[in-house]
C-alpha cells in the first residue's frame, strides 16, 4: 500500500475516531483543507512534517506504519503494571485489528488477572497498614495521657 493510501486511511480514520471534518483536521495540522485533500489523494507531497504533525494528534498513531506500511495503523498500549509501565508492543487493540479476536480475548483475561491479583496484594498491604496505623494511634494515645497525669 502507498504512503498516500496509508495517509488516506488515517485521515478518514481520524475523521470517524473524533467525529469530525477534513477541515477540523487540516486546521489542527497546520495546513490548507485543499493540501490535506491532495496529500490525501496522491497530488501533494506528504513531508515529514505533515507526518510529525498528524501524528501529534493522537499518540495512538504508529508513525512506523504510515511511513512504511508495517505493523497496525494504531498502537494502543495496555498498561498491567500499577506503576504505569507500558506492556510491549503485543496490545489488546492491534489485536483485535489485526482480526485475531481470540488472542485479544486471552491477553485482556491475562491483563485482568495480573491487575486483580495486584489488587488483591494491594489490599492485603493496605489492610496491614490500617492495623499498624491504629496500634501506633493507640500507643501516642496512651502516652498523651500519661503525660496529662
């Protein structure tokens, strides 16, 4: 597929994702809604800067794609680790993109599992601190009284 039908695609896709025009988006890019058309249709350069631009728009766009054709349009990242670090390229969405429903369906179960038994150690740590908190609640208790005394 040519760099123009790929940029194409992701216009139109763009224009579904946030229900809006060609020119909302060729505004948002920094360019004329009569380039954008161009570009879209195979007349106009596509520069990096057009790309650089478009894909500021949504940080799901895969930049890799739309300059060479590999990998999905869209790269959604799943986070399983509370700390916010991003799973590998591997994700939910490209998946079911990609037609491959079933794993999608198996990684999302994984995902959930791996986030619900965090959960669950989170809650053990919690229900521990609670405990220390109220020993150490009691204990500066007891010592304001004696003081008082």
């Amino acid at each position: 597929m040519a760099k123009h039908t790929r940029f194409n695609d992701l216009i139109l896709k763009l224009k579904s994702i946030y229900d809006c025009t060609e020119d909302d988006i060729a505004a948002k890019i920094g360019i004329s809604r009569t380039k954008l058309y161009h570009c879209r249709k195979g007349n106009g350069k596509i520069t990096d800067n057009l790309i650089d631009a478009v894909c500021k728009l949504d940080p799901r766009i895969n930049k890799n794609w739309l300059l060479t054709g590999e990998g999905s349009m869209l790269v959604y990242v799943i986070s399983t680790d509370t700390n916010g670090v991003e799973d590998d390229q591997n994700t939910l969405f490209s998946l079911v993109e990609e037609g491959k429903d079933v794993e999608a369906i198996k990684l999302l179960v994984e995902q959930f599992n791996d986030v619900q038994e965090k959960y669950e150690l989170a809650q053990d740590e919690l229900q521990k601190l609670k405990l220390q908190l109220s020993d150490f609640q009691l204990a500066y208790k007891r010592r304001n009284e004696e003081k008082d005394k």
